[in-house]
C-alpha cells in the first residue's frame, strides 16, 4: 500500500512572523539607506547652489563654478592624477557627477532604483577613491570604499521596501519586465 502525501499549496502558506530582530535589522538598513541618500543628495544641493558649507556661493555650479575642478583638480598623487586633472571642470564631467550625485541621492532616500543606485553609487565612490590615492589617514581604506560597501549593502537586503517605496516601485510593469531596476 502506498501513501499519498497531500501539499499545501505554496500560497496558502502564511510567512513566518518577523522576529523583533529581523524588523530592528530592516530599521537599521533603511536609516542607512536615508542617510547615504542624504549625503549625495547634500552633495548636489550644496555643489549645485553654493551653500557654503563646501561650495561657497561664488563656487556655486549656477553661479558658474565647475563641481569636479576643486575635488579632480586637487587629486596631486597617486596613479590618476593625471587623468583627473585633465578631466577636472570638463562640462560634460561636471554634468555626469552631478546627475550622479542627485539621481543617487533621490533613488536612495525614496527607496526606488536602490540595486542601480548601489552599482552607479559604488561605481562612483570607487572612482573618488582613485582620486585620493594613497587616502591621506590610511594605506589604502577611506570612507569612499564604506560607503561603496554599505550601497552593496543596501541593495542585497533590499532595503528600499522599509520606509521606503521600494514595494511599489517594484510592482511597476517596467520593473516587473527589468528586475535590475529594482
């Protein structure tokens, strides 16, 4: 005599209860997430207007001043230097950080597009890095490579979906069609 083994449909099995660890851990990520968001974003705003607490006004990219002249015009070591200084106030450099810095700084604060902000983000940061090299305080580690690591972070545990949109972004057609725009 055989026995059947009757299952239960996979839908109508209830998710297991979040723990209060596991919602404490999404807290954290989303708090990351908010505040790298807010870093790029500050970045921009304070680039773009000149706000004085980097960019004086004078400086300001509306008023004129180039966003990447200061930072890739003072990269005076390292293996890139020459690069970076020819690029240094390029327009099209400057445009390209700046979308950047703003594109990144929205996509994490509102928690959409959190897997292409991390790569674009990280793919940036990485670049800065190489722009200070050798970092001033350390061998090789400085707070680009962290944060770098904190947006791969950020997109692995999905960290747009706790107060965040990233639940509704998600359920787009667009983003159903391309998961990468998670």
């Amino acid at each position: 005599m055989t026995a059947t083994i009757e299952r239960t449909p996979a839908a109508t099995i209830a998710p297991a209860a979040e723990t209060p660890r596991q919602k404490a851990t999404r807290y954290v990520w989303a708090g990351l997430r908010l505040a790298l968001g807010w870093t790029f974003l500050w970045a921009f705003l304070d680039k773009m207007f000149g706000l004085g607490h980097e960019t004086p006004a004078k400086n300001a990219w509306i008023n004129g001043g180039s966003p990447t002249k200061g930072f890739l015009g003072n990269a005076v070591a390292g293996p890139f230097a020459d690069v970076y200084h020819d690029i240094a106030g390029a327009a099209w450099a400057d445009w390209l950080f700046m979308l950047g810095l703003l594109g990144i700084g929205v996509a994490l604060l509102l928690g959409i597009g959190t897997r292409v902000a991390a790569v674009t983000g990280g793919l940036l940061l990485v670049l800065m890095w190489t722009a200070v090299l050798p970092p001033e305080n350390n061998p090789f580690m400085d707070d680009h490579l962290i944060y770098a690591g904190l947006l791969a972070g950020l997109a692995l545990v999905g960290a747009g979906n706790t107060l965040g949109l990233g639940r509704a972004w998600a359920k787009l057609p667009l983003v159903q069609r391309l998961p990468w725009l998670k």
